[in-house]
C-alpha cells in the first residue's frame, strides 16, 4: 500500500488489516520517522514502511552544459526558473521539466512539504488555501507563464518525455534510478542528480514523493509466516532493493550498505545517492490524512484552474478548499 493511502484505508476499513503492534513496534526507533508516522492508523501499525523515496533534482548533463548552466548553483527555485530560461533558448524543443497540469498535484507537493506544511493540517482542518499554498501555486504558475514547463500526462508521459529529449530536468525521489535504467538505457552517461531547490536561501529542500509499505489482510490464514516475510522484507533484506533497484529504505540501517558509496557509472554523477543522504534525514514529518485523497484532487483542480483556465492562484485555491470543506465536513483553518 502506498504510504498516502495507508490512513484513508485504514479509516475507511479499520477491520481490515493485521495489527501489527505487537510485531512490528520494537522496530520503531530503526524507522524514518515520517514513514513509520504514516503506517500508524488510531494508534495501531497497521503496516510496515518499505521505501522511503526523497527527492532530488535529476538533470541531463549535456543539455545544462549546452545552455552554461550549472546545476550545483541551483539552490532555489527561483534560480531554477531563471536557469530554465537559459536551457530552452540553447536547446530548441527542449523544456526544463514535465508537469501533468490538469492530472497531478507532484511538484506542488514537493513546493508544500518544503515549507513545513500540508493540505490538512496537524489539527485535521483544510489548509489547501494557506499562504503557504498561495506561494507554492504561484510559483508553479510563474514557471508555466515563462514557458519552461512541458505539459506531460502520468507516467507514460513523462517516460516518453525523457526518451524523446524534450525535458532537461525531473524533479522525482531515488527511484528515478531504475526508470532512467530501464527506459533511457541509451542516455547512459547523462543523467546527473543534486538536492531539490528550495523556496528561499538555506530553506527547507527536503521532500518526499511516494513511498510504499506492507500490510497483512487481517483474514489472512497464515499470520506468522506473512509477519515473517514483512519482517525481514522491511528491515535487513531491504537493502538488497536498495542495491537492484534504487529504492530507498524507511529502515535506517540499511542506509549503511556500502553501494550508498559506490559509483555508478550509468550517471553523470559520481556518487548518484550522495544528494539522496543529505536530504533524507532532514524531512518534515509528514502525516498524510483519511481524506488526502480528496485533498489532492482539488488541488489539482486548483492548479488545472490556474494554469489552463485563467483563474486566480487566490480564487482557485479559495474554491478548492471550499469544495473539500462540502466533501469531508472539515473546517478550513483560519475561519
């Protein structure tokens, strides 16, 4: 189960799963916090974190060198917007990254989780129309308004993007490894990767983008043996994941595996998980909500509204939080 969806499950069918407490709870020092927050539902662990996925920004070598830009001088994502600039006039047809504006809400999550700060807060109240999201839909908006930006849909999208040229820039966790292997194994050399910018100098760069984790049915005829698998799945075997496929622990042991040191030589950079250590441990913790769900689909509709409908950043985010207020019955903060 994805992390996002463990506490709208778990709400929505509390009968459902194993609990895992009594198991599983001895684990929770080894855990990264966020990922072991997110697998509490009610005060139960009802799964266990198998990959944590931080953020990076993964850029294609050759199309920065082209336009002079270096990406280690990327520290905020104003720097980012100005450098965008550059590489779409040296690169024709090239954009600096993909988003899906009218399907995924992926870049404003990185842009929120920055600043500390969620859809629904601590208190359970909507706060998809805070200042801080006014601020986070409105650079996505200045980066669509100077044309740096290629209008992908899901996964297909942003995969043919990448193997066409068309993006210089993709700003998505570790596991990025594994699709750049094995869908663009002809850019070998060309992908390099650094921290993900921040909003303002020396603030938050931290940002988690997915992320999975292993429930038992609670009908499930053979506990034990399940629990034996999720045990070791999760803690020491996962760095054996790790190593095959880039995805990156919530079991912080295995964060010691010597292939975190080692080069790889598909990527420009030498030490293509050094940016990935760095940031790993400095993220927010981050409790996603019963109705996440709910809560980014109207941010999506908010940013869809702005970037193809000509609506405010104000209005829409307005809106949306009104809506989400009629759907779940949730207070919206600050009113």
């Amino acid at each position: 189960i994805e992390s996002e969806r463990v506490e709208i499950y778990g709400t929505r069918f509390p009968n459902a799963f194993t609990d895992l407490t009594a198991w599983g709870g001895k684990f929770e020092r080894n855990f990264d916090r966020s990922k072991w927050t997110q697998s509490v539902v009610k005060g139960k662990l009802i799964t266990m974190p198998t990959d944590a996925a931080p953020v990076g920004m993964w850029y294609r070598s050759d199309l920065f060198e082209k336009a002079g830009v270096r990406p280690e001088r990327i520290k905020t994502w104003a720097d980012y917007l100005a450098a965008g600039k550059k590489i779409v006039a040296a690169n024709p047809g090239v954009k600096m990254s993909g988003i899906d504006a009218t399907g995924s809400e992926t870049l404003m999550r990185i842009l929120i989780q920055q600043q500390g700060s969620f859809y629904i807060d601590a208190n359970g109240k909507i706060a998809v129309n805070s200042p801080k999201m006014v601020r986070a839909l409105s650079f996505v908006k200045s980066a669509w308004d100077a044309g740096i930006l290629l209008n992908v849909q899901g996964t297909d999208g942003l995969i043919g993007s990448i193997k066409a040229s068309r993006v210089a820039a993709v700003n998505l966790p570790v596991w990025m490894i594994g699709i750049f292997k094995a869908f663009a194994p002809e850019q070998k050399g060309k992908w390099g990767v650094v921290q993900v910018p921040a909003l303002t100098v020396g603030g938050g760069q931290s940002a988690y983008i997915g992320g999975s984790t292993l429930a038992i049915p609670a009908n499930s005829p053979n506990k034990d043996a399940a629990w034996a698998f999720v045990e070791w799945y999760t803690t020491y075997g996962s760095k054996n994941v790790l190593e095959k496929r880039g995805s990156w622990p919530s079991f912080l042991p295995s964060l010691q595996a010597p292939v975190l040191n080692a080069p790889d030589s598909f990527f420009a950079t030498p030490n293509v998980f050094a940016p990935f250590k760095q940031s790993a441990f400095l993220g927010r913790p981050l409790k996603y909500s019963s109705d996440y769900d709910k809560a980014a689909a109207a941010v999506v509709t908010a940013q869809a509204s702005v970037l193809t409908g000509g609506q405010s950043v104000k209005a829409a985010l307005d809106k949306a939080a009104n809506d989400l207020k009629n759907q779940t019955g949730r207070e919206i903060a600050g009113q």
